[in-house]
C-alpha cells in the first residue's frame, strides 16, 4: 500500500509512529489500523535523488559529430 517493505513497517511500528494490535485470533499476528496508513501516506513527501554525475565527452566541450574522433585521439582500451 505504502510501497516500502515490511521491516520498514515494524520500524515505524517500533518506533511508535504507526500503531498496532494483537489480533484475538492469533497473537503472533498484528493489525495497523487503515486510516494510520493513509494518514502517513498523505503526509509521505518525494525526494528525487540526483542523476550520478558522469565524466566523459560532454564536460570536455565536444560536440556529438565530433565525438568520435575525441574518442579516437583520447581514449585507449585498458
């Protein structure tokens, strides 16, 4: 529902910030309540992680219809 994985859940569980209960069926079991959850989700903010930051052609100034001679003169196979 969340998109998170189960240990994240018992962490926001052990941490108190999502609630839970015993069922009366089964005590190993455990119910979270459906409107803590679609409380946390609601309050859930996106944090968009940068692009890795490449090193190549670009940051050198070269254009594409030239990159392949840069390539030629800069590169060598290991």
């Amino acid at each position: 529902m969340l998109g998170v994985s189960h240990a994240k859940i018992w962490k926001l569980v052990r941490d108190g910030v999502l609630a839970a209960e015993s069922t009366p069926l089964d005590t190993h079991e455990k119910l979270v309540r459906v409107a803590d959850l679609e409380a946390l989700k609601g309050e859930r903010s996106v944090t968009r992680r940068p692009w890795p930051r490449t090193i190549g052609a670009a940051d050198l100034g070269v254009q594409s219809d030239e990159a392949e001679g840069w390539l030629e003169a800069n590169w060598r196979p290991c």
